[in-house]
C-alpha cells in the first residue's frame, strides 16, 4: 500500500510540475521562472501540509521529487514548443488530476497522523489548491480558488470521500482510487460543462438614485 501512495504521489507532482510549466510558458518566463512554477506549484500545498503537521517536509526527506520537478520542466521546455497554442482547457484537465489526487492523499496522510477527520479533510484540500494559488500569485492571476470555478469544492469532495470509504472499512486502495475518481469526475464535470459557484457581488446603487 505504501508504495502505491509513493507512486501516485510521483504522479501528482509530475502532473503539478507540468502544469506550473505550461504556465510559464504562456507567460513566456525563461528556464529559470518554469522551474521556480513548476516546483511551487508541485509540492507548496504538501510543504504548508507537513508544517503545519509539525512532521517533516515530504522533498527535504526525499529529494527524488526535486529531480522528478526538474525533469519534468526540461521535457516541458523541449517537447513543448508553442504553449501558446495549448488549449486553455489542457492546463485546467492537467492541474485537475494533481488537484484529485493530492486532496486525497494530503487527507490520508492528515488522518495517518492522527489529525481529527475535519482537519484531514481541510488539509487535503490545501495540499490540492495551495501549489496552484502560489503559481497563480506569481503570475498575477486570481487563483482558481478565489473565482467561482469548483475548485476547493472538489478537494473537499475527495477528501470527504476518502474519509467516508475508510469508515465503512473500503479497502484502503479501493478508498484512495475512489475518492481521487469523485474529486476528479466533479473537477472536470465542472470544466466541461462550465459549471460555477454563484458569485457574491456588492451592487452599489447608481448615483442618480443615491438621495
């Protein structure tokens, strides 16, 4: 089992990593800057995860991942000339595949620790979203997080899965890939379908009304 955790966890960054250099590329940033996006965005949401569990930093303890970042933003940089003509679609389907698959593992990893169920939950949710609102800072680009895309909603989604598969006794293979399925299908249901989340907004009154 712990292996398949550490291989879909290499998975997740090498999806991350590839996402925070696609953008980079749109943004035409040099060698240096896909680096630098494509490492925030893979393992920022595990680094603040494993802080705030006071355990240690998941990339300091094995460093294959730092290699496993840099591979996958020089392979981005070789073979992917034009990122300009990547649909924009492609860098949402690809940061929707980290995004399932770290919520879920950051709240098996939460729960392993002996976090309460909520916290798991909501740590699994920032191991998902935080790596892609620190690209989008750095890019100067409202995070995904902060608009009215299903975004922490599906973190939560697998999440909440994950901990409802475990306490009906799934196999624990079983709850990992079934709930990584659910945060996943709601992900890109979401994009497909361009469904939203209503958005609150403050209408001021025109002045011509105002007494």
């Amino acid at each position: 089992m712990l292996e398949l955790l550490y291989w879909l966890d290499l998975f997740g960054v090498i999806v991350f990593a590839f996402s925070g250099a696609l953008m980079a590329g749109r943004y035409q940033l040099d060698p240096f800057g896909v680096a630098v996006l494509s490492a925030v965005t893979a393992i920022g949401g595990g680094t603040i995860r494993d802080v705030i569990l006071q355990t240690p930093v998941f990339w300091v303890k094995n460093p294959i991942y730092l290699y496993v970042i840099l591979a996958t933003a020089a392979l981005t940089i070789i073979f992917i000339r034009c990122p300009k003509r990547i649909p924009k679609r492609f860098l949402l389907v690809s940061d929707a595949f980290g995004l399932a698959l770290f919520a879920v593992l950051g709240t098996e990893k939460a729960l392993s620790l002996g976090a309460a169920v909520p916290v798991a939950i909501l740590l699994g949710m920032v191991t998902g979203v935080a790596g892609g609102m620190i690209r989008d800072v750095l890019c100067n680009v409202i995070p995904m997080i902060l608009r009215q895309e299903i975004y922490a909603t599906a973190a939560i989604l697998g999440g909440a899965l994950f901990t409802l598969f475990t306490y009906i006794e799934l196999p624990q293979h079983f709850a990992i890939v079934g709930a990584i399925l659910g945060a996943l299908a709601l992900r890109l249901a979401a994009i497909y379908w361009r469904v939203t989340l209503p958005a609150f907004e403050i209408i001021e009154p025109d002045e011509g009304t105002k007494k």
